[in-house]
C-alpha cells in the first residue's frame, strides 16, 4: 500500500504574522515548520502502511527548497521519501494552481491513497485536496475522523454537522483528515538521523510538464486591497478575588441575558 | 460588468435549506439581477423554499443514491454551464459538502475560486471580503479570469429574509457522469444527540478551551450552558484531543456564532477561534492568564481560575433560578 501525503511548511502560526506589502503575498521569510495539521495525515499513513504490512509513505510538498526541516520531520517521522516542487514562478499561486502541481507530482508516484489535511493553517482555503482528487479523477472523502483500509475499499467516518457519516470508496482515493484522527508520533532520535539521508527529490514547474499554467500567472484572482478591521475595544478586565462568578452575574443583568 | 446572474448552491436538509443558502440566496438579490438555485436529493419539495427567498429557477440534480454531494454536484453544474453558458458568479456555502462542490467544480471549469468570504459587492465587477489574522484585518479581492466566480461564503455573512417570492420552477439538471470521482457512497449516518438550542443558534453560548485542564472539567460549560438556556461550544484544542465531538468547535474549522452574549472559559484566543465568534454581541472572557489574547476582545473579563469561577458561577445562576 503506497500512500502520499501532501503537506505544507508554514511560517509557526506562534509567531507574528503580516501580508508583504506589495504583493499581499503571507510573509514567509521567517523559519517554517511543518504545519500541524498535516503531522496527523503523516501519522495516519505511516499506520496504515504499517497494517498493510507493505508498501511506503511519501511526502508531497510546493515551496521553498532552501528550508526543509518542516519536511525532514515527516521523514523523521518515518516517511521513506519527499518530493518538493520548487519555483520562483510558484509564488502568488491560488488554490487551483497549487492543485495542479502537486496533483502533477502525486502523479508520479501513483499511490493507492493520498492524505491531506483538511485545510492548511496560513492559508485556510479548504479546497486543495479535493480540487487535487478531480485532477487525478479520484473519489474523495473530506473531514475524516477515523480512517479504515480494508483491501481495495477505503471506509472513512466523515464529519457532518450533525455528527457523522459512514462513507466507503474503492481506492484509489483522497481522503483529509481531521485533527485528533490519530495522535502523532514525536520523531525519535533515530528517525532524525535517518531523515538526513532519506531521498527529497526537488522538482520545477517545468519538470512537472506545467510551464506557463500555474504561479501567479496562472491566478485568476487578485488582492486589491488589505484593510483593518473595525476593531472590537477591550472592556473592563478584573483578578478573580472570589467575587469574580457575582461579577460576571451582574455583567449578564446589565446586558439583559438574565 | 454588471453582475446579472448569479447562482447559489442551496444544501437541503430534511427540514429545509441550511441557514446558510438561504443567507446567500437572500444577499444574491441584492445584486438585481437573475438569481437560481442548485440543489440535489428532491428538489420538487423545496421549490416553496427557494422562491420565498428569492430563487425564480430551482434546479435540481435530484437523487444522488448515497453518493456524497461533491463530485455529482459538481459535474451536474459543469453540464449547466455547458449547456446554458456561465453565470457571473456561483455562491456556496462554507460547509463540508459546500466545499467538496467548490473545489471540483473549480477544478471541473478550470477556474479559480475565493473562500472563506464574508462580504461580496459590486465595485465594477465581483469584490469580496476575507477576514484573515483572526480577523484583525479584511482583505478584498477580484477575480482577474474569466467568469464564473466561484465564491465559498461562511455562515452568517449575511442575514436570511424573505422576500416573499412565488415558489421556484423546478428543472432537472443535465445528467453529468462523475465516473470514478463520484464512487464515495455513504453507508450509514449518526447523529450525536445534544440538548438545549442549536449553537449557531443559541442567544448564549458558553465554551470550553484547554484551561479546562481535563476532560471531566467539560461539565462545568455543559452545566452553566444549561443554566443559562443556551448552547455549550468549545476551541479548536479540546477537540483536537477528544474531549468533545467536533460539533461543538467555534472557530475558523468549526462553527460560526454571533450570540447575544459568548462565555469563553478557559480559551486563550487563537486566531482560529476568534475567526468563528468575534461577530458575537458581547464577550465574556475568563482565563487565569491576564496576556490571552481573548482579553483584548472581550467586553468583560476575569483574570481566573476557571475551576474556581465557574463553580461558583454555577451556585450564582442556581441561586437567580
């Protein structure tokens, strides 16, 4: 059973965050971790593989080349191997243009399942996993809370508003994962060590065949403008000194909600 | 380009449309131009609905046999378009079927599309707002490709009305085969039973976040949710970590709420869940840490223990009952 896993580095949500000014693009110059969310899908393939007793996990990820420790801790993590798509022209792609790359890369691989988180954590749209499974033709299954391979056939408990659904799919397939689906392994000291001389391929727009259909010339939106937001003042903030519960009672007189 | 035709997904339930479609079919009006619907399962019994509130074709791709929504949907739209030329834009739902439809129909037509919007006017074509930083600040974009813009909205950009409308003509959408991508079929369904009102709905609504400490803990918010007549939420963390089903998470990845008053006990205030409850009327914040960035939004707060104050908030609001 081989599985891919798209994953992003992200710059550490922890830290400050800003839109650079000319291009609106998120600044990304600082350090970039492995988004979180995509530590679950990594950690649910390499279970998965584990139970089939065969096969491999591989990373797939779009960005910058120069810092890839986000990417070496998938492979800490015991992913056997990463592809990057890397390129200056990649730069301002929308969500539509990211799908085309790494559907291009996943391509490649030809894996029996491919894992995504549900969304990213800098960027948020949602959409990417599942844009990726109609570029591949493949059956998808968003929101899973739980994740079951049971020879050709997929079953997934989906997420809904009211609880969730049971949903089967013959594989190949696309599924994104909740977090708290599994909980991740911490690389262990070994895995760090192996990491380093694991295979991460590096490929450009035009190894992918894509030359002139994605990056920002391919975007069909544009920012125009970033504005603040009316902002919401502070109110009275009070130490508990044990009246704080007959203090919040007579906040909830005062606007009428007892 | 003036926006003349506008279509909007509209997700059915047993009981009607969510919240949500009707919300964008109300908004679409307000662009005077031809507004449709698009939905699926049976679209006969809603064509009531969709005209009431603004929808003068309903069509309907009618019985997807277990299907999940995303990819039949999709391809039915993509033959719509083919069929009947494009729309200037196609608003849907910021929901887990809503997206499905979104992004396969983006990749379907090969075109872009915006999400996580809360605002659409016409400023000499389609503009749309996206909070972002946990809404501190908006930014507004255009569509630079050709039509149609296919825009994801969340919860509650808008407010539903009526507008009195006669009920909707039904028309079958043009049958689309999917093939492989429309081979995900829902087996079974299970509903997670909560009492009390609906948390997009509640006029209070009470949430719990890792200060809780501890999973057992989560009955404190359960119980003054109760007391209070309204709603118990919670952050993103504490469902990460399984204390509480992902129905009750308040936040960017989970529900939206604009109660008349939000109770967030134990949450710091990560840009994650402000997202989903800053549009609330007031904030009452209480966190024992006086930096949590929740304090700067909040119309009042309490530098606390929330093992200490919501005990005894609970004997306060025994004691008002």
């Amino acid at each position: 059973m081989n599985i891919v896993v798209c994953v992003k580095q992200i710059p550490d949500p922890a830290a400050p965050q800003s839109l650079e000014s000319s291009t609106h693009n998120l600044n990304r110059s600082g350090k970039l971790i492995l988004d979180e969310a995509d530590t679950y899908g990594v950690e649910m393939a390499l279970q998965l593989v584990d139970k089939a007793g065969t096969g491999e996990v591989t990373v797939v990820s779009m960005g910058s080349s120069s810092d890839l420790a986000g990417v070496r801790n998938a492979l800490a993590m015991g992913a056997a191997k990463a592809i990057i798509v890397s390129d200056d022209s990649l730069r301002g792609s929308d969500a539509l243009s990211t799908a085309k790359v790494l559907a291009a890369a996943i391509r490649r691989v030809n894996p029996d399942l491919v894992l995504a988180a549900t969304e990213s954590s800098d960027g948020y749209t949602g959409t990417t996993p599942v844009q990726i499974a109609e570029l591949l033709g493949l059956p998808s299954i968003t929101f899973a809370k739980s994740v079951n391979v049971d020879g050709s056939l997929v079953t997934v408990n989906r997420q809904t508003e009211a609880g969730y659904d049971e949903v089967t799919s013959p594989l190949p397939a696309l599924v994104t994962v909740t977090a708290g689906v599994v909980e991740p392994r911490y690389a262990s000291f070994k895995g760090i060590m192996a990491a380093k001389s694991k295979p991460v391929e590096i490929l450009t727009v035009a190894d992918l065949g894509l030359d002139g259909q994605v990056g920002a010339s391919g975007a069909g939106q544009s920012i125009v403008a970033v504005e603040a937001a009316e902002a919401r003042e502070s109110g009275e903030v009070v130490v508990d000194d044990g009246d704080g519960a007959d203090k919040i009672v007579a906040f909830l007189d005062s606007i009428k909600v007892l | 380009m003036s926006i003349s035709n506008i279509w909007v997904v509209l997700e059915p339930t047993a009981g009607g449309f969510t919240t949500t479609s009707l919300e964008l079919l109300t908004h679409a009006r307000t662009f005077g131009g031809s507004v449709a619907g698009i939905t699926w399962g049976d679209g006969a019994s809603h064509a009531a609905q969709a005209g009431e509130y603004g929808a003068s074709t309903l069509h309907d791709a009618g019985n997807l046999n277990g299907a999940l929504p995303g990819a039949p949907v999709a391809a039915a739209i993509a033959a719509l378009v083919a069929s009947a030329g494009a729309p200037d834009a196609i608003l849907i739902p910021t929901s887990y079927d809503g997206r499905d439809i979104a992004g396969r129909l983006s990749a379907r037509l090969d075109r872009t599309l915006l999400t996580n919007v809360t605002g659409i006017s016409d400023n000499g074509g389609l503009e749309t707002e996206h909070p972002v930083f946990g809404g501190t600040q908006i930014v507004k974009a255009k569509f630079t490709s050709d039509g149609p813009g296919i825009i994801v909205v969340r919860a509650k950009s808008f407010v539903a009305e009526s507008s009195g409308g006669a009920a909707a003509t039904v028309s079958a959408l043009p049958s689309a085969d999917s093939g492989a991508t429309g081979s995900a079929k829902i087996i079974a369904t299970h509903v997670e039973e909560r009492e009390g009102p609906k948390l997009e709905e509640a006029a209070v609504v009470v949430s719990g976040g890792r200060g809780l400490g501890e999973a057992g803990s989560y009955q404190l918010i359960s119980e003054i949710a109760k007391l209070l007549n309204g709603a118990a939420g919670a952050s993103r963390a504490i469902v990460d970590a399984g204390w509480v089903p992902y129905s009750h998470q308040v936040g960017q990845t989970g529900k939206t709420v604009k109660p008349t008053v939000y109770i967030a006990c134990g949450i710091s205030g990560a840009t994650q869940h402000m997202v989903g409850m800053k549009g609330s009327k007031n904030i009452v914040a209480i966190n024992k840490d006086p930096d949590a960035p929740i304090f700067q939004i909040a119309d009042f707060g309490i530098v606390g223990d929330v093992h200490k104050v919501l005990p005894a908030l609970i004997e306060a609001l025994k004691a008002r009952n």
